[in-house]
C-alpha cells in the first residue's frame, strides 16, 4: 500500500471511530483510559524493549545526548505516562455539558452544547511519551488522534501502539480511535496535511522548524506556537525584593521550556538599585547577561546586547536586559519583539497594573507573578495539549475543553421564520 | 508599487490600526459606527454614481440580472446599510470583559479576557452592502479590516470606502482601520493570503468555489462554509401538522439561501399519510420533487432522485425526498451526506429529540423548527458575519463574538513556580 493510501485510510478509519467516541458515554471514556493505564504497566517490559532499539539506533547515528535521553523510556517514563492518564481520568468531561439557555421572543429556546472536534491529528519529536499523553487527553475530549511522532521513535510508538490498541478492544472502544502513523518517510506528514474533508486538527509540537513546515503545508486548521520570547517588566514602583524572586524564577527555574523568560525590562529608575543586586543573584545562577548600554553602565559583568538578542528564545542561562524610560517604551518593546506567549509586569501602581493586563498582547499576561504560570496544570486547567499563540480558537494553553467546540441546540414547538 | 508591496502596506498599517482599536473604549467605536451612518447618507448621491459606473459595466460585459441585482445599490441599499451600523451600534461590546475568576491554591487570580482577534481580512463576491456591514461588525469588535470584494464592485466599493476614512477620521480613528483592496487583480488576494504574521483571520464569503480558492491557498486561518446541504427528518411520531408547516417553511420561505431544506427524509410508517399531502403543498408552491423508488410510489409528481441528488444544494425550489426504514437510517444519511450545516427533526418523542440533538453533527441542530432559524439574528447574536461549519473557533452563525478571542488574565502577589 504507498503511503498516500496508508494515511487516507488511516483517516477514514479514525474519522469512523471518531461518531463512535462522541457518543461514548464519561464512564465508558474514563475505564478505557484506566484500562490503557494498567496496560502501560503489563507491557512494560515490551515497550522498553521495543525503545532500546530506537535507542541504539540512535546511538549508532550519533544523534546527541540531550535527544537520546528524551527519546530513552525508563520505568519512571512509563510510571509518569501512567500517572498522566489516571489524572486525565480526573478531569470534567465537557463533552455534552450545555451553556445556560436563551430563550428568543418567539419561544425558540436556544443553547450551545459542546461537542468533540472530531480528528486531531498530533505531529511531534522525539519524546515517545507524547504519544500516550497526547492520546489521552484526545480520548477524553471524544476525538480520535492520529499521532505522528519523530522517526527516530518508531519502535516505541509502534510498541504504545499495540499497548493501547489491547485495552481499547478489552474496553469495547474502537482500536482505530488511537493510530500511529507506521511509516518513516516524511512524505506521510504531507498526505496527513492533506486530509480536510476526515481531519479537523493538527497540533504540532516540538522544534520552530517543524511547527512552521506544518502551519505552512497543512490544508488542515492548525493549533501551534513558534516560540515563547517572554518579558518581565520591573516597574519604578515595584517591590524590588518582589521583583528579584519573579525575576529569578522566571529565568532559572527552567531556563529550557517555552515560558521561561528570555529579556527583563526594568524602568531607568530603579535600575541603579536593582540591578547591581539582581545581576549578582543571576551571575550566581550561572546566567550570562547580555544588556542594552545603560544596562552595561550598571552591571559590569553584562556583554552589549545586539538586535537578535531582543528576538532570541535562549531556553538556556541567557537573559537580554534593557533600562527603559517609563512603561510605554517598556510596551513598545514588548509589542515589537514579543511572540505573544506570556508577558508579566512587576507592580505596585494599580493604573499601571490595569493598562498592561488589558493592553499587551499575549496567550497569558500577568501581575506579580513568574511567567512560569503559563501552564495548563499551574492555571487550573488540569492536562494539557501545549500553548496556542495563534488567536483563533485558543489562545494560551490548551487543556481538554479546548479539544472540543460547541454546536447549538434549539428547541422549539412549531416555530416558523417569517 | 507592486501589487505585493501594496498588500504588505495595507496589511501593516492596519495591524498599526488594530493596535489603537483594541484599546479604543465603546463609546467611542459607536460614535464612529453612528458617524459612518451619517456620513453614508450625506454621500449617497456619489456612492449612487459611483455604482452606476459599476452597473454599466457590468452590463456590457453581460452579467446576469441576478448579478447585476446584487451589485446595484439603490437609495434602500444605502438606507439598509445605516440600519445595520445603529443596529451593531445597539450590540453589547465584548472587549475586555472577562470571564468569572478561578484560584489557584498558592493564591493566583486567574480568568480570561476577551479581546480583538487583531486584523480580519473579508474576501467577497459582488453584494457591496456586505463592505459596510463587516466593516461596522469587525469596528465593534476592535479589529482592523481589509476587503476585498468582487472586482466588478470595485468603484461601488472605493467610493464607500472614502466615506468610510471619511467618517473615521472626523471621529478620532485611524483611517487604516477600514481599507479596501484597490486593484482588481486576482493576484491581490493571493498576497493577502500570504500575510500570516499580521493578518489574524480570513472570512471568505461568496460561492463554493472562492471559498475553496481561499481555504487552500491561505496562510492564514480561515472561518468558512462551504454549502448547506439542510435535511428535516420527520420521525414516526411526529406532530404530522407541524412536520408539514416546518417543511414548506423550510423549503420555500426563501429557497436561495444556504439554511434552506434541500432533502426532506421520512419514516417510513407516517410516510403513505404524510407524503400526498406534503407534495400536494410542495407542488402548489412549484417545488419540484425527487424522490426515492418508495417516495416514487406514493407521490405520482417525484421524479426519481440520481444519487447526485443526496448531495445537492439546490438553491431553488427543487427538493430531494427520501423514505426512510427508522431513525437510524435517517440519521445514517445525515451523516453521510450533510454539509454540517443545519440538521432538523420533527417528532413528538422524547428519546430521539435528544439522541438528534446529541448525535447530528451540525453547527445548529433543531427540534420542530425551521432549518431557516440558522441565522445569528434569529438565534439572538444579532448582527453576524457568516455562518461557520468548520468547527476551529466557531461553528454555526459568527456574530461579534466570534470576531475576538480570549487571553488568560493572572494576578498575583509574588507566587513562584517550585
């Protein structure tokens, strides 16, 4: 079968499974998941043997140390896989909950219940336990996922294939509700872009690289975000002690993951103080400064900050620092380098607090507060699928509801449009 | 200037326009609205002629009369076009309310806010009315727009764009806010299409097959719909009465619409009772009928239906009609050859009201009403932009809702990520 044949089919038969699970009952859901769950630990053996090929293989092609261990599946990866599906189980099913209703003059009694979006399809690097978190949280919003992960993962993703194709049969679900794409060749990405008539979602996730081969091919409506190039900006009536925790966590907490912070800006007035403490407290965490010429004044251990160093995500112990004369030049910055992920402003004053909560533009905007929030667990939304920046549809992290659109519901008696 | 760098301008400028409208409080964007409305009466006399130049030559290059209706405003087009500005005018703003507030644990204040989606591009077909109403829906939800209607509207729609930067101006707002494409270029669109980091979202309004040109070659999210392909299924228990009103409304109120029925399904128990009388009514108000071999049967005026028929959106007084064995069935057909569009029931049944309303897959599904009801004005929207049935975002009638989005809102007083 060419791969053009494999992915169509492999879309039909997901769109099928797809009615089923939307009419799939919370607690038919919900044991499927479980069931997936004590699968994952039945099979453990199997699936870390099917990973050490890939792992070897990996080796062998001298890929590097930081991606064979995020492609190496230990007990603790299965442990955790496990631990993110009974969490799953936890979470409100939102599928058939209904708004309040309206009722129109005419006596038409109107509401929007929310419904699965159907197909998503989820394209990712090398990490095999996406692969289950991804399924998961599909499975629960009523969709069926079609997942295609990094070829150098195939063995793994192939080995928690069969893992929850098993406890979906025992469960009485369709096995075509959770695929993987069983082909290498990256041809099987561009035929999966192609399928808008079965698919309603592509969510990629991993490098800039490959979220934009994908926004850029897909014929599909696609739910991603670039980068995160995120700002705190330290306002002239900040708590300064306030300010240096926030500011400390939110670039060496996890200087390696999207909403770390990337630049601090800080007004021209408390600089002279703050600086010099919060650099000594940054040059301890291991962090390199890169400042604007004001900054260097300051901080004699900041190198000059160049333009790229405004547009760069580091997700690494760097950090751009830049003195700004009050907080419009501080927005003005953040509306000309700012991927719109996440933007904090560290405050005092409640008009300044107000105008930046309304006026910058980002999927999550903060008061007093690490930028490491912008995350689904951490804002309440339980699991999540990775933060949108896109504006449509969801905007910040995307958590089961956003799996999920609504459909309106009317209920009448005979009316008649006139 | 090339076509290309003339679409980078306007798309720039009105991101530059967006940014201003997004921050612009109510009162202000309605006194705008209310100024446009004014200003389109003070210049109907040169929009008129300006259309009249469209007029002509569309009539010597042989438009159809439909078309040269369409494109034809008259002192009641004018009059309708400011009865939709008060009318946006009188809708409720939703920028920057916010949803109910939740807690974290460790104390932080989440919510969402709704804002602008940024810069909306509208690519129609000849009606130039539809210039003035997306421009006043797009204005009240904060956002800039970019038009570009049909070339052979091109005048029509230049002289109430002046009006528009007329009345923008006079009311403190950029004049960027509202633009019109002004080449008649086909390759225009293809540039804006393209303009994926300033312009947030695409609605393409007009036949199957610009919305197919447009959904495929954008880079940008597009809100759509194909076709209607509207079913009513009359259940074995329904009110027979009712059933009929509901269907010749659904039918003939007015045929040219896309929340028209176009294939009528019937159990087939009331089927040998119901059909005469239906077809009688159909036939009376020049319906003409295709029907199934069982259809065929009962009702002498049905032409037999092709297979091509299940599919079609006939636009017309033409309606394909089909006896079913039970609900199931119905609903088999439903899904097989819907547009997702509006899907009806009539019954008197509790059970199958609420499995139809459940499991039809459609962006408004009915009980004993009209598919006509598929319309924001009667669903209580107000003024909408299109219906949608793609299910990213929005999925049935776009009012101004639809035209923003939501960012998550944090405040807190000093909380860091452990």
């Amino acid at each position: 079968m060419s791969v053009e044949t494999t992915i169509l089919e492999m879309a039909k038969s997901a769109q099928s499974a797809a009615g089923d699970l939307s009419r799939c009952p919370t607690d038919r859901k919900n044991a499927a998941l479980l069931k997936i769950a004590d699968q994952l630990e039945a099979d453990a053996e199997r699936i870390k043997s099917e990973n050490a090929k890939d792992v070897s293989a990996a080796r062998e092609s001298g890929l590097s140390k930081a991606m064979i261990d995020r492609l190496t599946v230990t007990d603790g990866t299965i442990s955790g896989m496990v631990q993110g599906l009974r969490e799953v189980v936890q979470l409100t099913d939102p599928v058939g909950t209904t708004s309040e209703t309206w009722i129109r003059p005419n006596g038409l009694e109107v509401c929007r219940m929310r419904i699965p979006l159907g197909v998503i399809g989820i394209i990712y690097e090398s990490r095999p336990n996406v692969t289950i978190d991804a399924a998961g949280l599909c499975l629960k919003a009523g969709n069926a996922v079609i997942l295609r992960g990094g070829s150098e993962a195939l063995n793994s993703n192939r080995a928690l294939a069969e893992t929850v194709a098993k406890a979906l049969s025992a469960s009485g679900l369709p096995e075509t509700a959770v695929q993987i794409v069983p082909v290498r060749d990256r041809e099987a990405v561009n035929h999966l872009l192609q399928q808008e008539e079965t698919v309603d979602l592509i969510i990629p996730r991993g490098g800039e690289g490959l979220i934009r081969f994908v926004a850029e091919n897909s014929k599909i409506p696609v739910l991603k975000h670039y980068k995160g190039v995120c700002h705190v900006y330290v306002d002239k009536s900040a708590d300064l002690y306030m300010a240096e925790e926030i500011c400390l966590n939110a670039k060496v907490q996890r200087p390696g993951v999207c909403n770390a912070m990337e630049t601090l800006l800080i007004h021209q007035s408390p600089a002279p103080e703050f600086l010099p403490k919060m650099a000594e407290r940054f040059v301890q965490a291991g962090v390199e400064l890169r400042g604007c010429p004001e900054t260097c004044k300051i901080v004699s251990a900041a190198k000059p900050a160049e333009e790229a160093d405004w547009y760069a995500e580091y997700l690494d112990l760097i950090l751009a620092v830049r003195v700004v004369d009050d907080m419009d030049a501080a927005m003005a910055h953040i509306a000309a380098y700012s991927s719109n992920h996440t933007e904090a402003i560290v405050t005092s004053d409640y008009q300044r607090s107000r105008r930046f909560l309304r006026e910058v533009d980002a999927s999550v905007v903060l008061v007093n507060a690490s930028t490491r929030f912008n995350d689904g667990g951490e804002l309440g939304l339980g699991a999540e699928m990775g933060i949108s920046t896109s504006k449509l549809h969801a905007y910040g992290p995307m958590g089961v509801n956003e799996l999920t659109t609504t459909k309106f519901v009317v209920r009448g008696n005979g009316q008649l449009r006139s």
